[in-house]
C-alpha cells in the first residue's frame, strides 16, 4: 500500500515515546475491548445469519410476538459512486471533485 503525503507528513512529525505504566494499562484495556467487539460481531453476524434464514425458510418476512414485530426482514437497495471507474473514464472530473481529508488514526498492536 502506498503512503499519501498527508500521511508521510503525519509520520515526519511522529515523536515517539516510552510508555509509562498508565499508558501500557490503557493499552491492554483497549485490546481486551477490541477483542471483546470482535467476538461480539462475529457472534451478532452469526445469530442474525439464523434468524434471517429461519424466517425465510418459514415462507415470511417479519415475526411477531404478542401481535407486536419483533423482526422483519427487507430489500434495500443502495446505489453507490463507482469510483474506479470514474477516475478511469474521467480522470479529470474525478480529480476536480476529489477531496483529501485528514485525521488521527490511533493503530494498537
């Protein structure tokens, strides 16, 4: 992957430094929360994986209970900029409504 400038900028100004005990605290909390979301989407993907497979195999688009819908299922349909291909077609065009925005990315190994 290809550095921009923005970010070769951002690592010309980087001053790094020992972390002190507070720091390597806020770092092992940071990756137990990490992981904790991980696991947590992974099993959220694999419950919904289910539910939508056994509420289309009974025939139906929505569940009740009570009277009340506790789950529904629904086509949605998004339309999206395809970007590659309007830099390919015209590049021009692309560049002219092109913006770079910068932030601060905080990466935890």
């Amino acid at each position: 992957m290809t550095m921009t400038a923005a970010e070769a900028a951002i690592l010309e100004d980087l001053v790094p430094v020992d972390a002190n005990p507070e720091i390597l605290g806020l770092i092992a909390r940071y990756r137990a929360f990490r992981d904790a979301r991980d696991n947590a989407v992974a099993q959220l993907d694999e419950v919904k994986a289910k539910l939508m497979a056994e509420i289309t195999a009974l025939g139906a688009q929505a569940v009740t209970v009570g009277g009340k819908v506790n789950a529904r299922m629904s086509t949605v349909e998004t339309v999206r900029l395809d970007q590659k291909e309007l830099k390919a077609k015209h590049p021009e065009l692309a560049a002219e409504f092109t913006r770079v925005t910068v932030s601060a990315r905080l990466t935890v190994s």
